[in-house]
C-alpha cells in the first residue's frame, strides 16, 4: 500500500512539474511570436481575402437602413465632417482602434443629430470596404460628400494595403456611389487632404506604406465634378511646390485652397557608432520626423469659356511668409478645420528624444484660430459668462447656432429651477452655468448638459468639425509610456462666444491589452503592473497613472504663454486698409449688420456697377450679399474684439453705445456726461 501511494505521489509530482514546464514553453513562444509579430502576421493573413469576405459580408444588406444607436465605438484616423445638406448634422465614417495587441478596422457610418442629440448608424448594400487614413470633402457647387483613399491592415499591422478607389455619398438619401472615372486617377494613398473648389474636388500629398519603406507624396489632383474626370495638375516650369508631406491642412479658398503645416520623414545622416580603421566615426543614413510650418497658396483659374469641355484649370502654387504668432512650440497631429475665413486649430503633439530607451511627448489642448487672409494665428480661451440677464438679452442668430435666442427663456427657466432645487434663491441663480439642447415631440426636453470652463484633456489627431458656427470635437489619441489611449467622447464649443465646453458624451475606455514591459516574464508582475495602470481615472473618462491625474488641462484664460523664438518674428503679410464698417465690442452679428446695413448696401452696388451687374440683381438679393459680407467681416475680426472686450471689462467698462445711434435720446449739447 506504502509503495503505491509513493508511486501516485511521484506521478502527481512529474505531472505538476510537465505542467509548468508547459506553460514556460508555451510563455516563451508568446513572447517571441509578440517579438516578430510583422513576420507572423504577413505569413497569415491574406489582406485580399479578408476585404472579399468584407464586400459578402456587405452586400447582404437589401437596402439603405437608417437606425437610432449608441455612439460610435472608440477610432483614430476616422472622418468627422457636418452635413452640407442642413446645419443639423454631422458624418462620421470609418476609422481604426488600436488596443496595444491587434487593430480593429470599420466601415460604419455614423449621423448625429444636433438638435435630438442622437445618434444614428446606416447601413447599405453598396460602402466602402473598412479603412482609416482617408480623406473627404464636401462637393462646393457639385453637392454631397467625397472620399478617397485610405488604409488597412492586418490584425498585428505586419502588412498594409492602400486604396485608391473614390466615392460620392449622398447626404440627404444617405447612399454611397462608386464613382468609375474617365482615363487616369490618383494612386493608392493615404494621409492626404482634399477640400473643394467651386465644380473641382482638390487632392494633394499622403504617403504609400511598403514592407520596405514610406514614400511621402507630393502631386496635386484634381477632379472635375461635371465632367466626371480627374486631371493631374501640371505646374508651370520651374515653380516651387510644397515639399511632400501628409497629415497637413487643406483648407477651401474663394481663389483656389491653401496649406499648411504637416508631417514627414526626411533623409539624414547619423554618428554609426563604429570607428572605422583610420579613427574617423562612421556614418549612417536615418528617416528623421520633420514637422512643416509653411503655407502655400493653390491659386485655381477655370478654364477659358471656348476650351474643350474636359480642359483642366490652370493651377499655380504659391509660397506665402511664415504664419505670425505660431502655436509654439513646434506639433504634430494638431487638426485643423474650417470655418468662415480661418482655420480652427486644435491639440497635436512635441516630441523630445532624450536618449536611445525613448520619446518624451508634450500634448497640448490649445485652440487657435488662423486667419487665412492675414496669416496670422489668435490663440482663443474660453471667457467666463457675463451677467446672465445681459448674455441673454445679447444672444443673436449665431450666439447659440442660430437657436440661442429662442432659448434664452428656457435656459433663465432651467437655471431658476436648478437653483430652487439647490434650496438657493433666484438671485444666485445668475451666476449658475447650464445648458440646454432643443426639444424632442416625442421625448420632450433632453438631459442637460455639463458646461466646463476647461479645455478637454491634451491629445493629438482629433476630428474636428464645424456646424452652425459651433466646434464638435471627436475623440484623439493620447500616449503615455507605451501606452496609447483612444478617447471615446466628443465635445463641443460655441465658437462665437467660447463660454465653455459642452459634454455631449463620455465613456471609459477599454483596457489595454498591450505590456509596457516587454521584458517581463513573470505573469504575476504583468498583473501587477496592469492593477497600477488602472488606478486613476480622468475626467475625460481615460484610465491614467495616478501622477497624470495631478495634471489637469488649461483652465480658461490661464493658459501658459507661448514663448515665440527668433526665428518665428516675421513681420505679416502687407495688408490693404480696409475701408469697411468696423465691428464694435460686445456687438452681435445681428447688430452690427442693423448698425451697418445701409454701409453694406452700398458696398455691393459699388462692386455691381464696376462688374456692370446691378439690373441683374433684386432688392432682396442685394440685401442678402450685404449681409454676406458683413457676417465675413464680423467673424474675421472676432479674435481682436474678443480681446477688446476683454480688457474693456477689466477695466470695469461694460457694453459701449454709440449716441448717434440712439437718434431721439441725444442732449443739447451733443455728449453723453
């Protein structure tokens, strides 16, 4: 009986010690397969095979459905854009998500509805297949939105496949359209830009991704929205071009589009490391980053009215002065949008190599606005709420997204209810911040919404778009150590009064599921190690080290002033003096425009006779181009009489009243005492 038990302890002893060893051999092939997961990967996975499994899996789909979902799931490299069909929608189409171990590619597109706050997924028979890196655009004249490009690739990223197929999307039906060109079209890219020109569609630059190597791009092309063609521009000899580049800005122009910044790798040469025989150090070609701060002007002519129908327009590059005030210091990843005359510029990122081990990045969470014509950055914080009662009295068309002042009773009402559930007075209520979104019929009033006075937390490579003059912000990545987090969120800023940021929503992130210490072998210490990562939680929902929560973002007005170096005092471009009526402070577009309007009027008619136009044109219509100009005018001197205003009211001055605009109410003398 002894030897028996002996003998089932001894087998009970060799299997734990078989069953260990196992799971060391089984550890050690996770690590090196983690260590040559390129290799692995492009040995595995038939890119061509998957995306055919992706256009089955498509087609399933009868017909074109339209469904109330949840927002979207955390992306990167997706496509953010308002309709240009109304001023009540935004589309959000595909993207990527990277959880540290494999990337996830999609498809999807999302609508969300501003005035419902909700959010909607379509689904069709005929979409592009998964990607991200793409880039669309509005139509101008043509309508509709249009895509191009992009990106996939393999779960562990060993192997790429770019697109170069192109796409129109019909806003209002909600359908997609391969569009099958005349002749020659752009190659597969992705990282490149395009916006619109009048009937044109602008592409430029981007990067192909090889097994081999990166190729950055720096051809222009453009295609013919009524002749269903695309040229590639021919420049004149010898004329500079912008050097090749991708994640830049794109932006629309009355006279063509402009650039600026970007992102790229560059030749150089670096220290081996070895000496050779005659004692000299030997030296290597590297690809250094190189972040671009120029700005290019794409000057567009449409072709003569006698030419051949599918003649291309006449294109010329122009380089303009360095932007004054840049944001310092230099970023990457910084997105910029557009908006009445400027550029909306958010976030990006500064890299710092310290040693050989890594990077140190600073992100940042600053908004700027660039004014095209002047070429010149404004930096814009968020400004803390005057007096109720006067910010409500003062609200005009664009104050709210043109729904503000139907608001205003509402907001007094929810603000006074807010404060007698707080058992405080209606005096105190002035001074509450709240927010409120349009009624629904069938749901009446939605939840409101927190208002912050901070910018949302640092990140680089958000979506941005504009609609009805407010700011929507989409996710962006943030990176700390090894670490990379997707937000899952979206914002939004009134950019006409920048009193705060509306949450519209916020969720926690997955986990990562990436090792921040690849040498570790111990399964209890990678344990440890993901227990200490999750310890904190921002208010932006991102699961962050317990010393990154001791790091808010700016607060309004307090954000640290940007040093400028030497090198970027440039005086600006020579302006022309204009002439124009001149906004006031605290002057709403739609008292300014009232104020002007007869000013405007004769702006127009000046301009009508000298293009001998002005039988052509109503009443009605002469009004409306009026207004045109005093609403381009008003916004592009924004930026200055915000800070008018600011330092008005430090002054303990308030809103300023012209006499002579008060008629009856003048004195004797003339003077106001």
């Amino acid at each position: 009986m002894a030897k028996k038990d002996k003998k089932s302890r001894t087998t009970e002893q060799k299997a734990r010690v078989a069953s260990k060893q196992s799971k060391k051999a089984a550890q050690k092939e996770k690590k090196n397969k983690s260590k040559s997961a390129d290799d692995s990967d492009a040995d595995d996975i038939d890119l061509e095979s998957v995306l055919q499994e992706y256009a089955k899996q498509q087609a399933l789909f009868v017909k074109v459905n339209e469904t109330v979902c949840d927002p979207p799931s955390p992306r990167s490299s997706s496509t953010f854009v308002g309709s240009p069909a109304n001023s009540n929608e935004l589309f959000l189409f595909a993207g990527e998500y990277y959880n540290g171990a494999l990337a996830t590619f999609f498809n999807d597109l999302f609508i969300y509805l501003i005035d419902k706050g909700e959010w909607r997924k379509i689904t069709s028979p005929n979409s592009p297949l998964p990607r991200s890196g793409h880039a669309w655009c509005r139509g101008g004249n043509a309508g509709g939105l249009y895509l191009f490009g992009g990106e996939f690739s393999s779960p562990k990223q060993g192997t790429f496949y770019h697109y170069n197929d192109f796409w129109r999307l019909d806003p209002s039906k909600r359908e997609w359209t391969r569009l099958e060109t005349k002749g020659k079209g752009p190659p597969a890219r992705s990282g490149h830009r395009m916006t619109y020109f009048k009937n044109y569609i602008l592409l430029f630059g981007g990067f192909q991704d090889t097994s081999q190597q990166t190729k950055y791009l720096q051809d222009l092309w453009i295609y013919d929205c009524s002749n269903y063609i695309w040229h590639n521009a021919t420049l004149p000899p010898a004329t500079q071009k912008p050097e090749a580049r991708s994640s830049f800005s794109f932006l629309p122009h009355e006279s063509g589009a402009v650039i600026y910044g970007g992102y790229s790798r560059v030749k150089s040469t670096a220290a081996a490391g070895k000496m050779t025989k005659g004692g000299n150090q030997g030296m290597r070609t590297v690809l250094k980053p190189m972040i671009h701060q120029d700005t290019w002007f794409l000057r567009v002519a449409q072709p003569a009215t006698d030419a051949p129908g599918n003649s291309p327009p006449t294109v010329r590059w122009e380089r303009r002065k360095k932007p004054a005030n840049l944001p310092n210091p230099t970023r990457a990843g910084a997105t910029m949008v557009y908006h009445k005359g400027r550029g909306i510029h958010f976030g990006g990122v500064h890299d710092v190599e310290e040693s050989e081990e890594g990077i140190e990045s600073e992100f940042f969470d600053t908004l700027f606005a660039w004014n095209i014509e002047r070429n010149r950055f404004f930096q814009l914080t968020l400004r803390q709420s005057r007096a109720q009662d006067k910010k409500l009295s003062m609200m005009s068309d664009k104050g709210g997204g043109r729904r503000g002042r139907a608001k205003a009773d509402e907001v007094e009402l929810l603000r006074n209810l807010a404060s007698l559930e707080t058992k405080g007075t209606l005096k105190s209520s002035v001074d509450m911040e709240v927010d409120v979104s349009n009624k629904n019929e069938d749901k009446g009033l939605l939840p409101v919404r927190s208002v912050i006075m901070t910018m949302p937390h640092p990140r680089f490579n958000a979506q941005l778009a504009v609609q009805d003059d407010v700011l929507y912000i989409f996710g962006g990545t943030y990176e700390r150590g090894d670490r990379e987090y997707t937000f899952d969120e979206m914002w939004a800023i009134d950019l006409s009064k920048l009193d705060g940021v509306r949450e519209l929503y916020r969720r926690e992130l997955e986990d990562w599921d990436g090792s921040d210490e690849e040498d570790s072998d111990s399964p209890d210490e990678d344990d440890d190690s993901e227990d200490e990562e999750t310890d904190g939680q921002n208010s932006t929902g991102v699961v962050l080290p317990s010393e990154e929560l001791n790091a808010p973002s700016s607060p309004a007005g307090i954000t640290a002033p940007s040093s400028t170096r030497e090198d970027q005092i440039e005086q600006p471009e020579p302006t022309v003096v204009d002439t124009r009526p001149h906004p006031r402070p605290f002057e709403t577009l739609r008292d300014f425009f009232t104020r002007t309007s007869t000013a405007w009027q004769d702006v127009v008619l000046e301009v009508l006779r000298k293009d001998d136009a002005t039988l052509k044109q109503s009443i009605k219509e002469i009004r409306k181009i009026a207004f045109d100009m005093a609403e381009v005018k008003w916004w592009d001197c924004r930026e200055e009489i915000t800070a008018l205003e600011d330092e008005q009211e430090e002054a303990g001055i308030g809103e300023v009243v012209s006499i002579a605009d008060r008629g009856g109410e003048v004195g004797s003398t003339g003077r106001r005492r």
